[in-house]
C-alpha cells in the first residue's frame, strides 16, 4: 500500500454535511491499493460505546486514485471517526489525523472529528438547481423591439458589435422571443448587467438602483420577470461589485474634492490629484481606466452594496451571477450570502471564479460557480485533440471530486460565455465536435448553460464578435441541426431523473478493435443512462455490459456518440 497517496480531512469535499445531520465522508487513494475501506465512529461522550462501522464504496476510480465514500447520521449530531483499510494483499491498516498504523490502539485519541453538526454551517444550495437548464443572454445584442424606449437611433439590427456602442436591445424585444426559449426547453435565465451604465455590456455600472433606460422601465423589467415565472423561467441577475463605472456619483465626488469627500475610502487611492493617463492614481478592475475598484471592506461601501443586492432581491429575481467574484473580499461575501438567503433562501448565488473556488464553496457564501475548467477540458479533448482520454478522465474526476456533492451537482457547465470565442467557431465550424461537446455538457453532473445563439449555430471569433445580433432562424444546416439537438438533450434532461439527481460513474467499454472509447452512466432508482462516445480520429468498436447481463457491441466513428437509456439506444 501506498500511504503518501492516502488523503482525508475532516471539511470541505472530504466531509460535509446536510440540515439532517446526515455526514458525506470521502477517503483518497491509490488506485488498486485498497481491497476496502471502512469507516469506524462514534460519539466521544458516549461511553462504554462499540464503534460502529460503516463499509464505504468506492464510487470513483481513475489511473492514478481511487475515492471511496460513506454516509452515516449520528444520533447526537456529534461524530468521531477513523478509517480501517484493508490493502491488496489482505493486511488491516488504520487511519487517524496521525496518519496509518498497523493497529486501532490509539485511534481514539487522535481520530478525526466534526465536534458538533451546526445547522448553520450545513451545505444548502437551491432545491432547483441540480435540474436547471440555464441560458445566458448579453441584453443588448438578444432581441430589440421598435420603438426603442430612449428614442435614440441604433445601428441596424444585425450590425456589427463594438465593445462600448449599444446595439439597443431591450426588454420588450427579450419578451417577444419568451416563446423561443421556452420551445428550447430552458428554465433558467442568466442576464448580463441591466443597470444604468454608459456602456453596452454595462459592466462598470454607475446606478445600482436604476434599469438602464435602453432596455427600458422598471415596469418593463417587471413585465418580463412576471413573463419568465409564469413559464417556470427562473431569472438570475449580474452584480457587479468589484468596480464602478468613473462616472459612478461616488466616485466623481471623489474626483472633485479628494480627501473632503466622504466617499474617499469608497476606492483605493494611491495618489490624489490623479494623475494623467497611465498614470496608476487608483486601483481598478485589470488595468481599465474608468473601472475603478471599489473598497467592500469599507463599511459604508459594503452597506450601500447591501441594500443593492436586497432591493433587487426583493424585487423577485431568483438569483444572482457575481462578477470578478474572486477579487472581493471574502468577509463581504458572507455578508452578501446572508442578506439574500434570509430574503430568499431558494436564491442561488453563482460566482464567477475561474480557477479554483474551494474558499468560496464551504457552505457560507456561494451555492456554486461558473465551471470554467469545464469548458476547457471540453475543448482539449473535444475540439482540439490537445488532450488523450486517460487524461481528460483524470481531471473529470478531479472536477466531480474537489467540492461537495450538492454544490457539484449545479456547478454551471458552460461551453462559451460573453467572455469567449463562439463555440462553433473553437470548433471551426464542424458539427460533430460541437455536438459531442453539447451531449456530454447535458449528460454530466450540474447545470448545463448554454449562450445565446449557440443553439443556433452563431459564430464569434472573440468575445466582441461573440456578441452579435441573435439570430433566432438558424441560415445554416449546421444551426437547424444544433437547434434540434439543444432542444432534444434538453427534453432528455427533464423526462430522466437520473440525470439530475443520479449519480455518475465510469463504465469500462471492453475494447474490441480501434482507439479506447470513453463511457459513463448516471442512475438512479429506477433510470439509467449510459452515454459512449470517441474522441480520437479513427473509427472505434467497443463492448458494453449492464447489470442484468445485456450486452451491446457499439461502433462509433470519429467524434460519434451513443446514448443508451438502460440497455436501448436513445436517438436524438
């Protein structure tokens, strides 16, 4: 046995537990080590008490680990545990916060330990989440509607899009096309910022309070979200606290009396008078100019940002998409989950972290994140053959292993956002790589989202183009088929419970002849889905098996697919 490759720690993915009391507890190691694992525990104030053990299954395994997980809800909501191992060979080891030992003697003093299960400190996320089926929309370039709300003159609906100049959509145009998002099947809305700015990705805002008035009233925005629930729509706004727009009234305050202001602490002022350009007066998002950051750890800031995000909540929206999420402080952060939960409690809270979010998803301040590491596995191995599929396994199940379940289980799974190439484009084109990569993002674990336009074969090759006009009737063969398919993965997803609250697993296809095939299977009690497919270039046959016994010999071409609803192949 491998005892560097054994790994527990009594929080984060590795335990968590739910308002029951009921613990999730996971143990690491090498693959093919083990013959089993259990889990011994007890309560320490219980005396006189036999430890009981649970066996624990191994649910995940790839070429380097192998994971093995138990659940047990203690009497008292007070655990103490140690884990007993059984090697290859048939030897008994033990494992406390010491580390391995030959013998249980000892255990007990230095055994992991959850003290008591606080009901404050359960993971909780939305009860909607695991089945949501997202859809991102950037407001000004989805739909416009004449007359426009401002009576200003907009380029033609169609033109090119500029990173600052609107193109004028509004929230009238958004409503005229309810009926398309609800044929595709989405019940979730993600809209990007809608509040008063000079911009048109609204993305340095300078009135929190105010819908823009290129999208419309506030009555508009009213109308649409009434429009969204009464078609089981869920709407999910863009918060943009890390910075401002320089016009932002706080701020100009701050420009114009410096250290009189009493927004001076509002920012972060490295030298006042500023400066002329390119010269670093201020912190600001990146390096832009007229982003100035904004100092959540100010009291009257964090106030202010407060009532913002209370206000809207009250509003009705059912959730929020946090911006540049992971340069906020994270005591706001707390303070933000707190105030919106205890308005809504079935609000979801989304950040956008694009490397790895652990601090942020320990059960106080987000439900998920934004699955950026997703879409870059997809695109390795889907799109440009960057990554073997022994490779793209491996950090699979380091995605389905590195938070808690329930937060896995509505991780937002994108492919493209505002902030990307189109993903036909990164496809060049091709539909069956652009396929591939939609079927596997609707058969795994958590939210699929889709971007606008994606469904219908638009193209962008950066974020700016990614920001064109939608097109709503797909000019091309390649569009019409994706259409259909987005459609069908998503009516896949709500009539299979599996797929939203199953659990995943590997399955071993027997080769038969050609490159490895890659397959797994979510279920739950009573469905099953099982989904094979091939990355690599050449033509692949394979075998699978099921439980009862029935088998099915597949041969799949480059980029093919194969779904199987039990042993029955399911056609899209």
């Amino acid at each position: 046995m491998n005892p560097e490759a054994i790994y527990h720690r009594p929080r984060n993915e590795f335990a968590y537990f739910d308002e029951q009391g009921t613990v999730t507890l996971l143990l690491r190691a090498a693959c093919g080590d083990l013959r089993g694992a259990a889990l011994c525990w007890f309560d320490k104030y219980v005396e006189d008490q036999p430890h009981a053990r649970t066996e624990m299954e191994c649910f995940l395994t790839d070429d380097l680990f192998a994971y093995y997980r138990a659940q047990v809800t203690p009497p008292y909501r007070r655990l103490q545990y140690y884990f007993r191992l059984e090697d290859a060979g048939g030897e008994v080891w033990y494992l406390d916060e010491q580390g391995t030992h030959r013998s249980p003697e000892g255990c007990t003093e230095a055994c992991f330990q959850m003290p008591y299960l606080n009901r404050g400190d359960a993971i909780r996320v939305p009860e909607w989440a695991e089945s949501a089926i997202f859809y991102q929309i950037f407001p000004d370039s989805f739909a416009r509607r004449e007359p426009v709300p401002t009576g200003e003159t907009f380029p033609a609906w169609g033109s090119e899009p500029d990173i600052v100049k609107p193109l004028g959509g509004n929230f009238a145009g958004m409503r005229d096309h309810l009926d398309h998002l609800s044929a595709l099947g989405i019940n979730a809305l993600y809209l990007c910022p809608i509040f008063r700015s000079n911009t048109c990705h609204r993305y340095n805002t300078y009135d929190y309070f105010s819908i823009d008035p290129r999208l419309g009233t506030l009555e508009d925005f009213c109308a649409f979200l009434d429009d969204c629930h009464s078609r089981g729509i869920r709407v999910v706004l863009d918060a943009v606290f890390n910075h401002t727009c320089d016009t932002f009234p706080q701020f100009r305050d701050v420009m114009a009396r410096g250290r009189d202001s009493e927004y001076y602490n509002w920012y972060f002022i490295n030298r006042y008078p500023f400066a002329v350009d390119g010269e670093y007066s201020y912190e600001r998002f990146a390096f832009e100019r007229h982003m100035p950051k904004l100092n959540t750890e100010d009291p009257d800031v964090r106030d202010y940002l407060l009532r913002v995000a209370r206000y809207w909540t009250e509003m009705g929206i059912d959730g929020w998409r946090l911006d540049v999420a992971n340069e906020i402080d994270l005591s706001f952060w707390r303070a933000f989950r707190a105030e919106v939960k205890g308005i809504n409690p079935q609000a979801l809270i989304l950040g956008e972290v694009w490397g790895d979010a652990q601090p942020y998803l320990a059960g106080d301040m987000f439900d998920t994140v934004m699955n950026y590491p997703f879409a870059s596995l997809c695109r390795a191995c889907f799109l440009e053959k960057t990554m073997d599929g022994a490779r793209f396994r491996r950090e699979i199940d380091r995605i389905l292993t590195h938070y808690p379940a329930p937060m896995t289980r509505c991780m937002y799974n994108l492919l493209g956002s505002h902030d990307t190439a189109r993903w036909l484009t990164l496809a060049k084109d091709r539909f069956e790589p652009a396929a591939l990569s939609a079927v596997f993002q609707f058969l795994f674990v958590g939210m699929p989202a889709i971007y606008y336009g994606d469904e219908t074969g638009m193209t962008g090759a950066d974020f700016i183009q990614a920001r064109r006009c939608m097109c709503f009737d797909p000019p091309t063969e390649t569009g019409r088929r994706l259409l259909r398919l987005y459609t069908a993965l998503a009516a896949l997803r709500r009539e299979h419970p599996a797929l939203t609250k199953g659990d995943f697993r590997w399955v071993e296809p027997v080769w038969v002849e050609g490159p490895p095939a890659l397959a797994f299977r979510r279920s739950c009690p009573g469905d099953e889905l099982t989904l094979v497919w091939n990355s690599g270039e050449r033509p692949l046959q394979c075998r699978l098996t099921w439980k009862d016994g029935a088998e099915k010999t597949v041969s799949l071409a480059p980029m093919e697919y194969q779904i199987f609803a039990k042993d029955q192949e399911v056609v899209l």
